[in-house]
C-alpha cells in the first residue's frame, strides 16, 4: 500500500529516471556518481514510498514495469521542472549559466561546432554545453523523454509537445568531381540535377530528405540514376567518393570550408535565382522555462554559423512555430 503522506525526493526521482533510461544499475549508478548499494535503497525507498515497483531485476537484464513507464515522463517532468528552477535562479544575472544539453544533427555538427563551442566559453563562461550528435528523429524522441534541453535541425518539428524558431536559411553548393562539365560554374539551374549521378546520406539523415525534394521539384529520381554506391552515414565519405569519381552531391554552405577542398572535389553554385537551402531551427520542449536560454544560444548558433560561411548580413528570425 502507498503512503498518502509520502513525498518522493528529487535523487529519488533521479535514480529512478536513470535507471530506466540506463537499463543497468552499474552503468547507472557511475552516471549519478553513486555507489551501487546506494542506487538500489534510493529506488527501494521510492518503490516503498509509492507502493509500487517500478523496476523489475534481475540477473541479466533491468526491466521497467508498465507502472513505471506509465510514471517515468512525470518523474521526467518533475527533474525538469526542478532544473528549470535552478536555471532561473542562477540566471538571475544572465541567461546560459548551468549544464545545457545541445543536440545537433550531424550535417551541422562537424562544420558549426568549433565556432559555436569557442563563442559559448568566450561569450558565456558559467555554461557547461553537452552535446550530443544524432539524426532528426532520434534527436526529437530525447528531447521529449527530457534527455537533452534543445536541438539544432533542419526541418520543421513533428512531435507534438514541441516548438522551433528559425534561426537561418542555409543555402546548398554542388560538390562534383573536378572534371565534371559543372565545376566552377555559379548558374547552375535545378534541371541540371538530372545530368549528375547523385550520392545520398543514408535513410534516417534529413539532407538525403532535402535533395530528393530538391530532385522532385527538377523532375528526376536520384535513386533511379545513382551509381551502386548511394547512401552513406557522413558527408566525408560521400566527399571522398565525390573526389575519386563515382558521382557528385549536395552540401550545406557550412560544410564548404572543411570539405570543399577535398582531393578531385570541384564546387558549383546554384544561379541567384534558384532557391535551394535548408532553414536551421532551434526545437525545444513546449513545456521549457528556458526561453532566455534558448534565444540567446539561437543568436550564438547564428554567429557561428555566419562565421563559418564567412557572411555577417544574415540575422536570426523571430518566426516561432509550434509543433
């Protein structure tokens, strides 16, 4: 039976919500830096309080009863709550004080990061950025469950619960072999996508997404014309196929400084007149206190991003769109 009168504490709380999102009470209790006796009285108390099991153990495996998942997002919500709290007493003189979890898809990350981290920690010494690197739908799916605090993508949310603003359009730059008809040419038009053999991110990457809407609109298929070789997990492989000869492909404007100068790789511009980009958005759970935060880390995301492309005439939109 539950205790009418008990209160759970918020390391009990905690414990419980690593655990399940752990699955292993060693892996847990090193994350929370705990002994593991400790772990397992911290969730027996809570189990006791609550009357309730919320963990199921045993010898292999941790398993969350259906109980437990039922009650997990409000122990979520609870610890957010908590932190959002502590977020606002702390930036009492200032926002992006505190740990802050970024997520960022990983055709952003390699290019933005190292302009991004170096204004944060110059811009903001009391913040402790942790990022993490994930496609779109998985990076939605941890902001939900409350494992990260915002998230860099480039299309528009889908999960209820959540909400973006824009931050910046992101043009696209062709990258063809050096000796491809295109290279070096600044008008290129959409109808020449069906002259190139096409290289593809694998299923799951948002750019891969991109370029395929982009080759709908120019009437072509770049799955019908690809080479044998047509989805990769990052750009720089996709770059290094680009150099040896076996197709061309699409990248951010981002990524032109760190991979445009590849060995045999050869870049082409789209004609002004052409619309071919992405929009940047900063997501972030609806139920979040941390706006400060967020715009300021949006203005510093653009910066970066400005600094990266080497343009300053681009300033982050107010357009706020929920999900």
């Amino acid at each position: 039976m539950n205790n009418k009168d008990y209160r759970p504490t918020l390391a009990q709380l905690r414990t419980f919500v690593t655990i399940a999102e752990k699955r292993h009470f060693g892996i847990a209790a090193a994350k929370l830096n705990i002994s593991q006796p400790s772990l397992s009285q911290a969730l027996a108390a809570l189990e006791s309080g609550l009357g309730v099991q919320l963990i199921e153990r045993s010898t292999r495996k941790v398993i969350v009863t259906p109980i437990g998942a039922k009650l997990l997002p409000f122990a979520k919500a609870t610890l957010e709550q908590a932190n959002s709290f502590l977020s606002q007493a702390r930036g009492a003189d200032g926002p992006l004080q505190g740990p802050l979890t970024i997520g960022i898809i990983p055709t952003a990350a390699p290019y933005l990061l190292p302009e991004l981290l170096t204004l944060l920690y110059r811009d903001y010494p009391e913040l402790e950025p942790r990022i993490v690197e994930d496609q779109t739908h998985y990076l939605e799916a941890m902001l939900r469950d409350g494992q990260i605090d915002c998230a860099l993508l480039a299309t528009p949310v889908s999960r209820s619960g959540l909400e973006s603003y824009s931050l910046y359009d992101e043009d696209f730059v062709i990258a063809v072999n050096e000796n491809d008809p295109l290279a070096g040419r600044t008008d290129v038009t959409l109808s020449s996508l069906k002259q190139l053999q096409l290289l593809l991110l694998d299923d799951g990457h948002c750019l891969r997404d991109q370029i395929i809407d982009l080759c709908r609109v120019a009437k072509t298929d770049p799955e019908d014309q690809s080479s044998t070789f047509t989805r990769a997990t990052s750009l720089t492989t996709v770059l290094q196929c680009v150099g040896a000869g076996f197709g061309s492909t699409l990248i951010p404007a981002s990524a032109l400084k760190a991979e445009g100068g590849r060995q045999g790789v050869a870049i082409a511009h789209f004609a002004p007149s052409v619309t071919a980009q992405r929009t940047m958005r900063l997501v972030y759970r609806s139920s979040s206190f941390r706006s400060e935060d967020f715009s300021a880390l949006g203005k510093e995301i653009t910066r970066a991003y400005q600094a990266t492309v080497g343009t300053t005439d681009h300033a982050p939109s107010a357009d706020s769109a929920g999900a």
